[in-house]
C-alpha cells in the first residue's frame, strides 16, 4: 500500500496537504511549517518516502486503546525519518497539535486564513483510514508514505501550453469558429 502526501500549501507555522492511498484521494493532511534547520516539535516531516509500522507503546499508544478500545492496534509510526524520531500519524486540528507528526482531516482551511492551519472532522478522517492500512500491516504489507511538494509533480511548460490550448479554444468557441 502506497500512500502519498502532497504539500500544495505552505504557511508561516504549518503546511497543508492532500493524501491520496493507491492513487485514491482520502483525505486532508497539516503539518509544522518548513524549516531549513530542524526545530524539535516545530518542523513539517522531510521529503522522502518511509515505511510505516504499528507502534505499541509510549503515550499516544496507550491513550488512543483508552480511546478506540480494540479498533486501535498500534499508532501508525513512520521509520527512520532524517533527524526525527517517533513520528506518528494521528488525530488533531491545528499545527499545535502535530509535534513534528501528521495530521489528517476530513475538512481543511486556507492557511491564509489562520497561520496555525486546521483540518476538521480529523477523528472521522482516521476511523476512516487506520483500518486500512493497520490491517495491511499486520498482513505483513508493506506500507509506504512519501512527501512530496507540488510544484515537484507540476511540469509547468506542459501545463502552461496547455492552457493556451484550451484557452483558444475557448476563444473560438465565443466567436464560432472551430480549431483544427
């Protein structure tokens, strides 16, 4: 299972993504903010693609069986991230909640609109996604995350032609005419 995360928004103290599983949107993602220098707690997850594994201890763990009781089978914990450690995907609205983690929403605001991001609905968002990829996990899939910054996936000279394609078509489309 692959999942991927687009970074298409990038604020003063969070980042915004989509996250897509196997090609298939499935929901929205806030981080910390981008940073050159890592500060603990305050730093989105660097670009890259980590495997993901059930962590079954420390508090997270402990709190989320007190919370989804046997739906929860270990926190989902991203391996061996450059100069992080223990970096889980979980629940929370803003970029106070994150850590240094990711988190997932159903819902998403404009960072223009609040320098601390928030993703809403996140505990529907994660009943949602954690069974599917707990239970490939523990089928003995592996379970891949990789970031990846929009403007990465974007092949700007294509897309720009492109659009002056459609836009011509537009135009003769107005005064009716058509293109061949």
């Amino acid at each position: 299972m692959k999942l991927d995360v687009i970074r298409f928004q990038f604020g003063a103290d969070a980042t915004n993504s989509l996250l897509f599983i196997d090609g298939e949107f499935e929901c929205y993602g806030l981080e910390d903010e981008y940073r050159d220098v890592k500060v603990m707690h305050e730093t989105c997850i660097p670009e890259g693609e980590y495997k993901i594994k059930l962590r079954t201890e420390g508090g997270f763990h402990s709190k989320y069986v007190a919370k989804y009781g046997a739906f929860h089978k270990g926190m989902l914990w991203l391996q061996d991230v450059p100069g992080f450690t223990y970096i889980l995907i979980h629940t929370g609205n803003t970029d106070q909640h994150t850590s240094g983690c990711y988190i997932i929403g159903e819902t998403q605001t404009d960072l223009d609109k609040g320098k601390d991001g928030f993703v809403g609905n996140s505990g529907v968002a994660y009943k949602k996604m954690y069974p599917k990829l707990a239970d490939a996990i523990l089928a003995g899939e592996d379970v891949t995350i990789k970031y990846t910054h929009i403007k990465d996936l974007i092949n700007l000279p294509e897309m720009v032609s492109d659009l002056r394609g459609q836009v011509k078509i537009l135009e003769s489309a107005a005064i009716g005419k058509k293109i061949i």
